[in-house]
C-alpha cells in the first residue's frame, strides 16, 4: 500500500516507475468551483473535510500533465477508468488524444438525481472513459466476474449483457451523517470497474483519491491501492479508516458465478444437431407438458447450446 500526501503529478514522478501499474481509476476535481457547491445547494457542509482542493484554470493543461503521467507508468495490459462530467470534457478529451490513450468505451453513469433545474434539463449522469494505453493492447478483461453467460432475468434475458452495456445506473453513496470529502464515488461503482479489469494481487492507482473510494475498495478486494491526496485533512483522516480495512474483505460477500452450461458454444451445429435439438423441444413440451422457456432451459443443459441459437433452430424448424 504506497498512499502519498502529495500533488499526483510530482509524487508520481518521484515514487512511481514505468509500466508499473495494472488498473488506474480517477475522478479529478471537475474544474466547476466544487468548493463552493454549499451555497449553490445549501448543503451542510459540517461533516466535510476542509481543504479542497480545485483544478487549476487551464484545464486541458491540467489534464494533459497528470494523463502524460498515468500513461507512462500504466503497464501495456493495463486499464484507466476516467470520471467527468461534461463542462470539462472537451479538454479532458483533447489531452487524451494528445497523450496518445485510446478510448475502448465512452461510458455514462446515470445516477438517482441531479439537482433540480428549471430553465434547462436536469443533469443526472456522469461520463465514464475506459482507456487503454496503445490500439493494440490487449487488455485485462474479467467477462464473467459478475455474472454467467447462461445467467438470465425474470423477463428471459441476459444478465450479463446488462451489466456489460456501456450505460450504468448507480446510485450515489450519500453518507448522511458520516465524515467525507466533497465529491464520492459509489463503492458500487468502483467494485465493477476493479472486478472487470483487474486481478488479484494487481496494483490499483488512484491520482485523486478524495474519499479513497478506490484505495478502500483495492483492498477490499486484495489488490494494492497505490495513489496521491493533496488535501491533508482528507489525508490524515481517510488514512486512518484504510488501515482499518482487513485486505480481501470483501472477497467472502462475492456471489458465485454459474458455470456456462453452454459447452458447444462456437461449434458449428450440423443439420443433424438441429433435428435432434429440435425433436427433443417437440417430446418435452409435447408429451411432458414443458413450458417453452422451461424446454430451453432443458436443452441448454442437454445440448450445450445457448439460448439464442436455440430459439434460431426452433425458429428454422417451425
């Protein structure tokens, strides 16, 4: 675990080596006068840590020195997971560009609210980018650490092609009454991105680490939390609650994933296959009184066949 009280940019150059780092995940200070939310919003500002930090005013600049930095120490494997909002993100994008990273999804993270607008529509999501370090990489990519292929919902469809579409609502960790910083990151969300694109015992930077969110949820789920907080009171106290945190905590609580019962999966189904998958659907819902979803399920264990491939058969045969 290497938490420094430093600015990210510096402390990066002196305590960070090359392609040294398996999953960067950030949500830097949005350039919008964060500082002075409270009396936009009138929040109660009693339990937040003083000393926020802002960006600096020239926010591709800013941008551009803390991404040079992220880039040369992420490993070639290696994954970045950017948080912004949208008043910024044309520099933020522009300096992604100039560094060279390469964008593998632009994602947005729709969250419960927004605050209340009357003159424009209310913004309610954030944007997610996940980067990797050059085109061709080939990078770390859990597909089934959150759910199984065969996995589906009550209304028949698939689990894990939900969670993996690039639009994720998450609500926000509100805190009442608990110590923060100004802006949080969901454990929920982060949880997702370390589990898809990291691995046990990988290192897990964070160059802005506000609530420690990433640090708390790395060790959680025993990876290495490495990162940088400027503000020392956010430092001192979330230092404390992070040594707190027995490594590999949070394994226990992970649900265990189904295996794909879909073992010919990407076999190529001759004529023959089809009629037997096809004879077989006709003798469970024919003479066994099978439901036609409750049938499927069957064929999937007996067939080694996904769902859709079956109902294309079924569909053919009809």
């Amino acid at each position: 675990m290497e938490i420094y009280n430093e600015d990210c940019i510096s402390g990066c150059q002196k305590h960070i080596s090359d392609e040294s780092i398996d999953l960067i995940i950030c949500d830097p200070p949005f350039g919008i006068g964060e500082s002075q939310f409270h009396k936009h919003y009138f929040r109660d500002e009693t339990k937040i840590v003083k000393g926020y930090q802002e960006a600096p005013n020239d926010y591709y600049k800013f941008s551009l020195l803390w991404l040079s930095e992220a880039k040369r120490i992420l490993k070639d494997e290696g994954s970045m997971y950017i948080v912004s909002g949208w008043t910024n993100l044309c520099d933020l994008l522009s300096a992604i560009n100039s560094v060279d990273l390469y964008t593998i999804n632009h994602i947005i993270w729709k969250y419960n609210f927004g605050v209340n607008t009357t003159k424009k529509f209310v913004s309610s999501h954030y944007h997610i980018l996940y980067l990797k370090k050059n085109k061709n990489s080939k990078v770390t990519f859990n597909t089934n650490c959150r759910f199984g292929s065969s996995e589906i919902d009550e209304d028949n469809r698939s689990l894990l092609y939900r969670d993996m579409e690039d639009v994720w609502v998450i609500n926000k960790d509100y805190m009442a009454g608990k110590i923060k910083n100004k802006n949080k990151l969901p454990h929920d969300l982060v949880r997702k991105m370390i589990l898809y694109s990291s691995n046990l015992g990988d290192t897990v930077c964070d160059f802005f680490l506000g609530n420690f969110t990433t640090a708390f949820v790395a060790r959680e789920l025993k990876r290495i939390p490495i990162g940088f907080e400027i503000n020392s009171n956010g430092f001192d106290y979330f230092m404390k609650e992070l040594k707190k945190v027995e490594p590999g905590s949070y394994l226990k609580d992970l649900r265990e994933i189904p295996k794909d019962r879909r073992y010919n999966r990407g076999k190529k189904m001759t004529e023959k296959d089809k009629n037997s998958l096809y004879q077989d659907f006709r003798k469970l819902t024919i003479e066994k009184n099978f439901t036609k979803k409750d049938a499927i399920d069957r064929l999937i264990e007996t067939h080694g066949r996904g769902r859709w491939s079956i109902e294309r058969v079924l569909k053919e045969k009809r």
